[in-house]
C-alpha cells in the first residue's frame, strides 16, 4: 500500500447530488454546492457517488462534474471522483477522465447486476487499478450492487495494486471492518457509508465519512469526526444523536429523492427535480420530512413547498 500524508482521506466526504433543470445537469449550482461544503468544514468531497444519481448520468456528465468540481474547489479540499460503472469500459474512461481532471482519489464501486465472482472482482480492480497512478478506494454497496466483497478479496487486490488504499463499506457488517483494520493496520482508508453508523465506525478505526447527510448538515457531520478525532467523545456521541433523525430521514424513500427534497426546501437547490426511474417525493412524505428539518434547525420557514 502506497504511503499517504496522514490527513489526506480522513474525514467527512460527502457524495454530493447532482442538481437537475429541465433534464439538464445544472453545474452552475453543482459548483455551488462545492463551496456549500467548503464553509461547512467538509474536509472533502465525492462526485458520482450514488448519491449524485451516476447510473442515470452519462459519461460525458460525469466527467464534466468531476471538472467542474475540481475547478471549484481550487485545491482547497481534495475531490474523490467515483468513476465505477457496470461496465468495464466505461469505468475505464470514467477513472481516465477523473485522472485528467485532476482529481486526488477514485472510488470504484463493484460492478452491478453482474454479480460477479470473487475471482472477478480481484481482476477487474486490479486491471482499472493498474490504469491511473491515482489511489483507489472501493466501494462495497452491496444493498444495491448485490454483490458482497469478501475480506480475502480486498487481500488479493491489495496484493497486486500498492495504489489501493482503503474502502467506502456501505453495509452493516462491522467484522469486516475489523477484519481489513486487522489485516492492514490504521492507514488503510475505511470511510463509513451508512449515517447511522458513522460513529460506531469510527470507534473501530474508520477514517472517516462518506455520508449523504452531509449535504444538509456538512458542518454537524464534519464536526462528528472532528470531536472523536481530537477524543472528545461526549461532544461525539452528542452530534450521533443529534443527527439520527435526519439521518434516518435520508432513506424514507429511495436516497436521493428525500435529500433533494430537504434540499430544496432549505434553499439549497433549486428544485428537487430527478431523472427517470426516481421520482419526486408524494405530499405526505414531504409533511413528514419538513418535521424533521424543522426539529433540526434546518427548514427555511418563509420557504413553500415545492
């Protein structure tokens, strides 16, 4: 494993959403929402996360947030560009085009709907891998890829590509985090990627964040890890439980359609418009969601329902 500077991929990287206007990706608010997260203290951010609606995104538009966020950030947080697909080809020119962009890391996520095998997995990481001098962080979702990395897996591709340097574990399976921490030691980069249990993570050795929520709340998030960074653990387990609605709230339907809800209620986007197959959010979810922005000091309350 190649070495990192000690605070490169520790934190909060939100995965941000990608703001839509009559089917069209708005990267004027895009870059916006970067320097959102750059006043909120994140400490970086991902693009095309699952969060940003990738599968509906072409290749061009993906590549084109990852330049858009780059140039907005201007070097002041890194940005991660999550460059996987179904597709071998089109991860390969997702993860050259991210390089090309300048971006710090890549994210890769194991291909869906295959369901490949173990071995499969192993070398189709180790050929995109071998293709950029960038790290690579996986990315285990298996809710949603429906396939499952095993801790023997990530073994074998650490074997053969130094530039792998960590994992986003979107599951609740805290063993294999212990597992990988176990086998690799503290530098390897776990980042937590379900809200709910970014702080039990983090007690176990994670490094850091990658949490939707962290488009509505980027400084609350930012700051959970800041607090049990520094071993203020009361101040943590504090900011848990003041963000467990909101976090819960991210998944009242499929995620991002509540968060580009919130969003737009707070003033954050425009609209909460999605592409074809999400759709907007009904009436009395919306009531349920205003609730909880409200409890949390987050709804505009001169803001009218979309």
């Amino acid at each position: 494993m190649v070495s990192l500077e000690h605070s490169f991929l520790r934190g909060s990287y939100p995965p941000l959403v990608t703001p839509l206007r009559d089917g069209a990706v708005d990267y004027e608010t895009y870059a916006r929402l970067v320097e959102h997260q750059i006043e909120g203290g994140s400490h970086g951010i991902v693009v095309n996360g699952t969060t940003g609606e990738p599968s509906t995104l072409t290749v061009e538009e993906r590549n084109r947030l990852v330049e858009v966020a780059v140039n907005a950030a201007r070097g002041r947080i890194p940005v991660v560009a999550a460059t996987g697909s179904q597709s071998h080809a089109e991860t390969i020119e997702l993860t050259r085009g991210g390089e090309k962009a300048g971006a710090a890391a890549v994210l890769v996520v194991t291909p869906y709907f295959i369901r490949p095998p173990q071995r499969g997995l192993v070398e189709y990481y180790l050929d995109i891998g071998r293709r950029t001098d960038l790290p690579l962080l996986l990315y285990h979702i298996p809710g949603r890829a429906a396939v499952d990395l095993k801790a023997e897996t990530i073994v074998q591709i650490a074997d053969g590509l130094p530039t792998l340097v960590g994992i986003k574990h979107a599951a609740n399976d805290l063993e294999l985090v212990t597992e990988l921490l176990s086998r690799f030691g503290p530098e390897f980069r776990i980042f937590c990627g379900l809200e709910s249990l970014s702080l039990p993570m983090l007690a176990i050795g994670a490094a850091g964040l990658m949490n939707a929520v962290g488009n509505l709340a980027p400084a609350r998030v930012a700051a959970l890890y800041t607090q049990f960074a520094r071993g203020n653990w009361n101040e943590a387990r504090k900011l848990h439980y003041e963000l467990f609605e909101l976090n819960r709230s991210i998944f009242l339907d499929t995620n991002p359609i509540p968060l580009k809800y919130m969003m737009s209620r707070m003033g954050l986007l425009e609209s909460a418009e999605l592409r074809l197959p999400l759709v907007s959010l009904d009436a009395e979810r919306g009531r349920t969601l205003d609730g909880v922005l409200a409890r949390s000091g987050l709804l505009q309350t001169q803001t009218t329902a979309p």
